[in-house]
C-alpha cells in the first residue's frame, strides 16, 4: 500500500468517526439544543417588552417613582420603599440555588437528592407566584389600578398642600406638608372615591395658583400587568413542568437512561432564565 493510499484510507476512517452521527458536533443532546433556542427566541420577546416600556418611560414628561408606587409590605404599617419586592427577588434567586443543587444530585444520580432538591425549588415558586398575587391585589383592589387608569401621578412645582393626606383642609395653625420638585406621591382615597390633592406655589409666575394633580400616565398601568404576568406565566409554567419531572423523578422513570436525569439539567436552563429575567424586570420597573 503507498503512501498516498494509506493516507486517504485514514482521512476516510477519520471522517467516518466524526460525521458517523453516533455524536452531536456541539456537543449537547438535541433536548438541551432545542431548549437553547426557546430561551434565545423568549430572550427577544421580553427584550422587546421591555424596550418598550423604556422607551414610553423615558419619552413620557412625568412618571410614577417606584419608590411610592411599590411602598406597601404585609402586616407592616408605613412607608417601606421596595422592601417587599426586594423579598420576591430574594425568594425566586434562592430558588435558582435549589436548582442547582438538583442538577448537581442528577449527575451524581442520586434519585433522593434530586427529588428534594427539586421540591424546594418548587415551594420557592410558588411562594414568589403568591407575593406576586398579593401586590397585584394591593394594586387593584387598594389604589384601583388598572391597565386604563394609573392612580400615581407626578407634580412638578415647588409648594405646599392646602389639603392633608386625607383631602380635608389644615386646621388653624396646623403646618402644612410641603413637596419638591420631581416628587411622586399616591393619590389619595377617602371614603371610596380618590382625592386630587389641592397644592399652592410659592414661586414662579403662577404664585397663589390652586391646581389639581391629574392622574398618571395610564401606561403604566397596562404594562406593569402585562410584562410582569407575561413572566409569572412563565414562573407557573415552570413550576408545573418541574411538578412533572419531580413526579417522574420520583417514580424511577429516569433511572433507566443513565444520562445523569438530563430532564432535570433542561428544566433547571428554563428555571434559571425565568430568574433572570425577573432581574431585568426588576431593575427596569422597580429601580428607575
């Protein structure tokens, strides 16, 4: 045999091995690259939503501050600047850990380990979808806001009120509650109906001027409830879809396969997209 023929008898053989179609060339199974593309296409849409929102944000004159808007905390009486969506993070990002830690206990194949680990990833989702379920009815059925109407308004002028928080007038001798520029504040309701709160400049051309604050820019309130539901339906589908897979964890379904539970590895790529993109919402609903 010369040179030349033993040469393409080996380039051949090699060839064979690497095209053969016994290994993926990328080097992952056809389940996790299918699930790559669903996250790169779901990537877009929230990127889309969430331009979106920047975009009518920062093209809009006032804007409700998150820091007023999203104040309230269960049980707890005052003004609690984000603490309570500070809570929900916390909780979604822990449940990201649980994630992790069922991925690592499939490698291992360790059946116990994977189920646990697992069902407190899905309390942890179900905890969050409840926060969620409770601002939202904070919002709705406390300040009636709505996708049509959004309660928190923005004034403008420096001044003080003429009338208290609860739209009745200072009495003699009471000291009026003052507000700066670029202040966000809710608009108040008494008994049943909301309250334009009145307010008085100090300054400026309009001196001695009583106007009311409008409400606020009502879309807002639209997609606040869209784009946070948009991805609390993804939370509660990835919560039943890891319900499923814990079941079949558990009934030995997997243990078959000896692919290190890779069901598991999938779920745990869509659990922890979920999660950052709440860092996303986040940062551009409840931080700017």
């Amino acid at each position: 045999m010369s040179a030349e023929t033993a040469h393409s008898h080996v380039t051949v053989e090699e060839e064979g091995k690497l095209w053969s179609g016994g290994k993926s060339p990328f080097k992952a199974s056809y389940g996790k690259l299918m699930m790559w593309y669903f996250l790169l296409s779901d990537a877009f849409t929230f990127a889309g939503f969430l331009i979106a929102y920047g975009t009518l944000r920062f093209s809009n004159v006032t804007w409700p501050v998150p820091d007023f808007v999203f104040s309230s905390f269960p049980f707890l009486k005052g003004h609690a600047p984000l603490l309570f969506v500070s809570l929900m993070t916390f909780i979604l990002l822990a449940s990201s850990f649980t994630m992790i830690r069922a991925v690592q206990e499939g490698k291992e194949e360790n059946k116990k380990g994977v189920v646990k680990w697992m069902a407190l990833t899905i309390v942890g989702g179900l905890m969050f979808l409840g926060c969620q379920a409770w601002e939202w009815t904070k919002l709705i059925k406390d300040e009636h806001m709505s996708v049509t109407q959004n309660p928190f308004g923005t004034y403008t002028a420096d001044g003080v009120y003429l009338d208290d928080e609860h739209g009745h007038a200072y009495g003699a001798g009471a000291e009026a509650e003052t507000f700066r520029e670029g202040h966000s504040y809710l608009i108040h309701k008494v008994d049943g109906e909301f309250v334009h709160r009145r307010f008085q400049y100090t300054s400026g051309p309009d001196e001695g001027q009583i106007q009311r604050q409008s409400f606020g820019p009502k879309a807002f309130g639209a997609l606040f409830f869209f784009i946070t539901g948009f991805h609390g339906f993804h939370v509660f589908s990835g919560v039943l879809f890891l319900l499923i897979i814990a079941i079949n964890v558990a009934s030995g379904l997997y243990i078959k396969r000896r692919n290190g539970y890779e069901m598991v590895e999938k779920i745990g790529l869509y659990w922890h997209f979920v999660d950052l993109v709440w860092v996303f919402v986040f940062l551009v609903f409840y931080l700017l």
